[in-house]
C-alpha cells in the first residue's frame, strides 16, 4: 500500500485538501485532508467518491490523427507544423487556444505563454469566462485589479451572510457546511438567500428573497440608497479610499422604492427587511457566484454589491467583505496566468505598453500580444466565420457548455484544424478533431491549483499515466519547442514553470500588483514537492508600507485601510443602473435558468463514470412551478419540450414549488453521450456581459410544452447499451450495470426484440415476459445463467417501479423462479421495501428510508443519522434531509 498522498480535489472552487491512498490491489480510497484550511477534513458528495471516477475505460491513451492511432512525435511535429504554417500565412490572430479552469496553473502558464509571448495574439480564452468573468471585470473596475479581499474564515466570523444567485449547498457543499457550521453554533448568525429558486441553500436561509431573475441591480442600488438614508455610511472610508460614491449614490437613488419592487419581484416590507438588518450589521459577507456572474448584467451586479461594502467600510475586515466564489477548481490560477484573453500575465494588463514591455523583457518574447484577443463567446464566433483556422481546444467540452451549443458544435466541426487534449476519448467536442492528444487526469497530474480564498494548493500524482498519456505543460511546450521557441519552453517539471511564475508575479512589483508570490520564486523540485497550501500574496521582500499604499494587505486580507491598485490607489464606485427591460417574447413566454446538480460536475466526464453519484439525479429535469405546469398541461414525472429560437431540449418535469412562476431551471451537466437530447445550453443565446463577455447563461427565453409520449419506459442492463431506439432516454451508470430512463412517440409494437437489442443480449438469454397491451403494460426480463442481463418495464405513463431496487438486481444471482417472477412483476417483495429516490449517496439511502425513519419519530437531522447513518458523512445531502424532516413536521401539525 501506497503512503497517503495530499492532493486537492479537482471539481469547485472550494478547494479541498484531499489524502489518497493506493492500496496493493490498485484500489484507491480518499478522504479529506483535516490538516487542510480549505476544508478541514471535510468533503462533499463529489468528492468522497472521487476513487470511483478514475477507471480508464473512456480515457484517450494515445495520440491519434484523423482518428487513427499516431505517436507522439508525429501528432506534436503535425501540429506544430499547422499552427506555424496557418499563421505564417494569415497572421497570428487566425490561430486560438480555447482553454480550461480544470488545467493547473503550470499547464495554464505555458500555453497564455505561448500565445501571448511567442504566437503573438491573444487568442487564448478559458471556460472560466463562462464562470466568473464578470465577477473579474467587477473587480478590476472597483479595485484596480482582480482581488478577492476576503478569506473562508470570514464567511464563519460573519454576523450575516448574504448568499447572492449562490446554490452553496450543491455548487461549494464545503463552504455551505463551514456556514452552517458556525450558525449552529451562534444561532444568531443571519443568513440571506437572493434567488429566484428556493434552492436547498435556503435551508439555513433566515430570509429568502425570491428575486425576480436579473433584479440584482436594483436590489443593490435600492440597499445603497437606504444605506445613505439611514446614515449608516462609513463616511471616513468613502472619504479616505474611494472615488465616485456620490454619482453611485445618486443612480442608486433615482430608481425609488416602488421601481426597486417592481424589478426585484419583491414586496416592500420584504426589501426593507432586508435593507434594515444589512445596514444593522456591521459583519456582513455578501457572497455571490454564477447567478450574479453569469448575465449580460453581470459586471453592474457584481458593482452593485461591491458599492454597498465600500459604502459601510465592509470590506477587508475579519467577517466582513464582497466575496466572489469561483465555480471551478483553478478558475483563480487562471486569472493569475492571464488566462483570460483580456489580461496579460501575473494580473498585469494587455493595454498597458509598460506591462506588455516588461513581460516581453522577463519571457524575452519575441511577438507579445497588444491587444486583447478574443473572449470565449466571440471566439467560436470567429472559429464559425472562418476568422480562425486553428483551434486548440484543452480540457473542456464547448459543444455542450457554451450557449447557442449547436452553432458552436457546427463551428468545430467545419474548422480547417482543430486540436483537442483531454482525458476523455469520448465526449461531445472530442469527435470533431482532427489531432487527439491523450493528457494526464486527476490523480496523475503534478501541479498547483487556487481555490476561492486566494490559496494555492499543490494537486500531486498518486497514479502512473496510463497509455502515452502526458501532462498539459508538457504537451503545450514541446509544441513551442517544435514552433522554434527551444528555450522559453525549455521546462522540464512542474516546478520550473512555478518557479518561473512566481518570479514573474514579483518582478518589478514593489507592491504596484496584488498578485505577488514572488517568495516561491527559486522554488526548487523538493520544496515545491513539499509546498504547503499559502494564501497569495507572498511577497520576496516586503515593499515599504509607502510603496503598497498604507496597510493595504494584512496577511491574508486587501483593503481594510484602502491601497487600491487603481494609479490613485482609491476604489471605484461605479454608477450602475438596471439594464433596459426586452418584453417577453409571446412565443418564449419563460425564463430559463440554467445550473448544476449536486452530484454531478459539468459535462459528467467524470461523474457520469460514478455509480454512487449517477442516482441522486439520474436524468436530465426542468423545475417548474406547479402553476405554470397545470397552465401547460404538464403533470410531474412527464417528458417535456423545452426549446427557444436556438433549439430544443427533451427533459423530465420536476414540478416543484421551490421554482419561481415564470421561469424554469434545468441542470447543464447532460451531453449527448447521456441522453437523447438533453444539452440544455443549446437553448441559450449567446449574450453576453458587455464589459466581462460573460454569457447570460441564466437567462433564456424559451416555451415549455407536453411532449406527447404514448409509452414511457424505465430499463436496467449489465452491459452499457450501444443502441437505443426511443425519442427521450437518459442513461446513468449504476452499481452493477446501467438504468435507462426511456420514452416514446409512436406506438411500439415488438417490445421484447427491443428490449433484448437494448441489453446486448446474447442469443442464448433466457427472456421471461409479461404483456398486458390492453393496459400498455410490458416487462422483460433476460437472463444470462442465474444472472440478470437487462430488466425492461413500459407502460403508458411514468414508470412507477423502484430504480434503486430494480438496479440492485443486476447485483444479485436469480437461481429461482420466485425471484425471476418478482423482478416481471416490478415489485421488491415485502422482505426488500423500496428506497426511493437516492438522498444520501455515500451511504445509499433513499428518501422512503429517511421519510420511514422521520414517521417513526426522528425529529431531526441528527435522529435520521444515528437511524439511518444518512448525512453522517460528507454532509452534502443534510439540506434534503432536512427538507424531508420538515415536512413531516408539516404533515404531523396538520
Ligand atoms: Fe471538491 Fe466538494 Fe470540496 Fe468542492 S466542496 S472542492 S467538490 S470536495
């Protein structure tokens, strides 16, 4: 067995410190690292159960060309080759690298360098745009540079938390349990929810603003005016360390009361509420992630509620502060390489001739970039009109995450060259390059990452690279080695390049850029190997106070004392206003809010290969509010049409009074590889932020209707099936095989053929049948010896029979009859009482249990644990927990 190895886990931005073991059989366990400051030992669903995403039976292993096998030198020499030749020929900006916040920052270092220092363009843009740009853009216009001034300890030190278009519960499971956490133990500590949904954040919520969607403007420009009203300004503060305050001030105030009401969707009494305790509170955190960040008002969002802790002096103070939480796990390592196509390196800027001089003289560059290049919306645009010819596409998977999808996915397809490394052969975008290049995984990689809290942690391998797989970094520089730049790209490890990093963020520094970690700079292989999780800045020698601007940064703090990165080290109050209403669309009368899951991590390259994760949501859904539903004729559990003026969806209909009336929520994690039809950002336009070029991916106009099914069908199989012959499917992984999730337009006349191509079985199988065409009622079940090959249950409706225990039978062997007729029936016999709908997926524990346990006079999260060991683990499912105690609480009272 393998000594436990600290890593940190790939998926959000929390950024949790992990311990993975391999023990002498290959089996790898994790658990959380307690020594970690991110997490302290704790881990959320994703993570405990990321021993089970690392098979390699999807993993791309080798080079390949044209979708032939090809070796190393080759594939690089071709695309080096290609890159070289298409800009000799039509310039530097006819190339792009479309990049990843799942890359670590070594890897992300080498290619901005590449492009920005040696190609010569700018071309190089992440899916971090689609995540926080605008939160980006909203710093640097307040602050002068991409700062977040708070820590995590902040949020727990807090007397309000402010959670701002934010799921914590599901997106940073970790951070949401550090709140509540701290609540429990001061249940004085207010916590508020702005969000169209009640999601299962609200439910450590005091208050929960059901905002109207994009209202957040006129939230924070109302809090703002109230604030003044009430004399509860810092007015030193605003004095001392900002400009602007009162030209904000007065847009604030033009809106009034009454158009505040109107735009947020919220009553009076209810804004007021939530403007007396903000101004009654001195400790207040105003947490915000994608509901903030992803709209074409993000940036003014994200102003807005930067004003509001500029006014009071919240800001830098232990619990008090703006703080923007990034979705993925190095969004922030990123930022700091310049990952963005609007910034430089080390947080300087591409509009700076000083900055671009002095990155030239530290890379010795021949060709640095001098203007921004394309951001990631306007990018694919140019990769569609043929403005660029070659594309480099690195771990990420565009076809299903960019709005207007299928434009983007036509785009590929039709570019003269296009190169993808990834980990995954199969994929969406993957099919559409012309080179394959196999990168290393989770657990392979050697790297560092930076989490929402400004902490630089180290991901360390644990596992030998399978096949020719390679690590980015090293990917990314041998082709700039083949371009003719030897020795800028002469790395030979990780640690070289973070060397490298680290002297470029200090050099000529003296405290003119936040981002300094010029201390790491002569990091050599062991310290780096040894290197500790450290909140930048870390500066090599500490500017005079005068040089930073008076106590500008306390160890892990910025701006509690001002020090701005502006030229006049003052913030910035930016004046916003509420963007202009669109009436809605009389053909797309409802807005679509797009989002994740709790289990499941963007396109499911890695989750969807989890048994454990694929059964908390097994399909992809659309939350509607019953009343809109029953105007639609739409009734729980049916198949439902989603489509606007850029495509349609096929998706089940959670009816759910947590959904707002008017709009709709549906999960963006599901690609073609998982249903029929599923890729909900093919549904979204691709607008954007006019400052950040975030797209508005939480807001599309789109109509939902009854999708008309005459037969739906529910499946379980052994072997993954190749062929599914139905107009809706979802297919999820489960402990021994595979459950699919069908319906069907047509009539459908020979169910047993169907059923026996859908589970690849063989000939020899033997199929026990049951047929009721009257009622539309089919059951098949095959069996190959005393084991079940597949299970297929139709009816005319929803299919009422138990996934979890229908899966559970492809686990078990049945030698008898009795047992063969239970699973045709459809029915776990009395001995084996239905679990319901998976809750607790470290301990498999279904909503049925949990409502069982709470009848039977379990009247807390805690009592449903010590019954039913449910939420014990990583805490990530104690909110639906508590949902279901509540309710029976509900039920009992009444
Ligand atoms: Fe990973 Fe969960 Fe921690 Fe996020 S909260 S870093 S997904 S373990």
């Amino acid at each position: 067995m393998s000594a436990e190895v600290r890593t940190t886990c790939p998926y959000c931005g929390v950024g949790c410190g992990v311990l993975a073991k391999v023990a002498a059989d290959g089996e790898v366990s994790v658990r959380g690292d307690a020594d970690h400051p991110a997490n302290f030992g704790r881990l959320c669903s994703k993570g405990s159960a990321l021993a089970e995403t690392l098979g390699l039976e999807e993993r791309l292993l080798h080079p390949e060309i044209g979708g032939r096998r090809a070796g190393w030198d080759e594939a690089l020499d071709l695309v080096a080759s290609t890159f070289t030749s298409t800009i000799a020929e039509h310039g530097p900006d006819s190339v792009a690298f479309y990049v990843s916040g799942q890359l670590l920052t070594e890897d992300y270092y080498v290619a901005n360098k590449l492009m920005k220092g040696f190609i010569g363009s700018a071309n190089i843009d992440t899916n971090s745009r689609l995540c926080m740009a605008s939160s980006v853009a909203g710093h640097r216009r307040a602050f002068g540079s991409d700062t977040v001034p708070g820590t995590y300890e902040d949020l727990e030190l807090a007397d309000l938390v402010v959670l701002v278009g934010s799921n914590l519960a599901w997106c940073h499971p970790v951070l949401y349990q550090r709140i509540a956490a701290a609540k429990e133990k001061r249940p004085g500590m207010k916590i508020v929810l702005v969000d169209p949904r009640r999601t299962m954040t609200a439910d450590i919520a005091d208050l929960h603003l059901a905002i109207a969607p994009d209202g957040d403007v006129a939230l924070f420009s109302g809090l703002l005016a109230f604030l003044a009203e009430r004399d509860v300004l810092d007015r030193a503060y605003i004095e001392a360390h900002t400009t602007g305050f009162e030209a904000a001030l007065a847009a604030a105030s033009a809106l009034g009361m009454a158009e505040i009401a109107r735009r947020t969707g919220l009553d009076e009494e209810t804004l007021l509420r939530f403007f007396t305790l903000f101004a009654e509170t001195p400790k207040t955190v105003t947490v915000y992630s994608q509901g903030v960040n992803q709209s074409a008002s993000g940036t003014d969002k994200v102003n807005a509620i930067i004003n509001s802790h500029l006014a009071t002096g919240r800001i830098g103070e232990p619990g008090a502060g703006p703080f923007s939480v990034t979705g993925q796990p190095n969004a922030m390592g990123g930022r700091e390489v310049g990952g963005l196509a609007n910034m430089l390196a080390a947080h300087m800027e591409i509009e700076n001739p000083l900055h671009r001089d002095r990155v030239r003289r530290f890379w010795n560059a021949p060709a640095v970039a001098e203007k921004p290049g394309l951001k990631a919306v306007d990018m694919l645009r140019a990769v569609a009109d043929g403005r660029i010819k070659a594309l480099w596409i690195m771990a990420t998977n565009p076809v299903d995450s960019m709005p207007d999808a299928d434009a983007v996915e036509a785009a590929i397809k039709a570019c003269p060259f296009v190169v993808i490394s990834d980990v995954s052969a199969e994929g969406d975008t993957i099919r559409h390059a012309h080179v394959k290049l196999p990168a290393a995984a989770w657990g392979e990689k050697d790297g560092t990452v930076t989490n929402s809290e400004r902490r630089i942690s180290r991901q360390r391998p644990f596992l030998p690279m399978p096949g020719e797989a390679r690590p980015d970094w090293w990917i990314i520089a041998e082709v700039g080695r083949r371009m003719g730049f030897a020795e800028a790209f002469s790395h030979a490890s990780p640690a070289e390049i973070f060397a490298e990093h680290a002297a470029l963020s200090g050099f000529e520094n003296g405290g003119e850029r936040d981002f300094d970690i010029g201390a790491h700079a002569g990091v050599d292989a062991s310290a780096y190997e040894e290197l500790e999780p450290f909140q930048w800045p870390a500066v090599a020698l500490p500017p005079s106070p005068r040089e930073r601007g008076e106590g500008n940064v306390s160890n892990v703090r910025f701006f509690a004392n001002g020090g701005f990165y502006t030229p006049d080290r003052k913030a910035r109050f930016v004046a916003v206003r509420p963007a202009g209403e669109t009436a809605a669309a009389a053909d797309y009368p409802m807005i679509l809010n797009t989002g994740r899951v709790r289990d499941h991590w963007h396109t499911m390259t890695r989750t969807g290969q989890s048994p454990r994760l694929s059964q908390h949501l097994a399909e992809p859904f659309v939350e509607i509010h019953p009343a809109d539903a029953a105007r639609c004729g739409i009734g729980d559990a049916d198949i439902v049409r989603v489509s606007s003026a850029r495509g349609e969806v096929l998706v089940r209909a959670l009816l759910t009074a947590r959904q707002r009336q008017g709009s709709v929520f549906a999960p963006m994690h599901w690609t073609d590889r998982f249903s029929s039809r599923g890729r909900i950002d093919a549904l979204v336009a691709p607008l954007t932020d006019a400052v950040s070029g975030q797209p508005a991916l939480k807001h599309a106009a789109v109509r939902i209707e009854k999708f008309a099914a005459r037969a739906f069908g529910f499946a379980v199989m052994r072997q993954r099936p190749v062929w599914i012959d139905a107009d809706y499917w979802a297919l999820a992984r489960c402990r021994h095989g595979w459950r699919v999730e069908l319906a069907f337009a047509g009539e459908k006349t020979d169910w047993a053929a169907f059923a026996q191509k859908l589970f690849g079985a063989n000939e020899e199988a033997e199929l026990l049948a049951y047929h009721d065409s009257d009622a539309g009622q089919h059951r098949i079940a095959a069996f190959d010896g005393d084991r079940l090959a597949g299970a297929l249950f139709a009816a005319p409706g929803p299919v009422a029979v138990s996934r979890g225990w229908a899966a559970d039978q492809l686990g078990e062997t049945h030698a008898g009859q009795r047992s063969r007729f239970r699973i045709v029936a459809g029915r776990a016999g009395a001995d084996r009482p239905d679990a319901g709908a998976m809750v607790c997926s470290c301990f498999s524990v279904g909503a049925n249990q949990i409502a069982a346990a709470v009848a039977a006079g379990c009247a807390s999260v805690e009592d449903v644990g010590n019954a039913t060991r449910a939420g014990t683990n990583c805490g990530s499912c104690r909110a639906e927990i508590r949902a279901i105690v509540n309710a029976g609480r509900v039920q009992a009272a009444e």
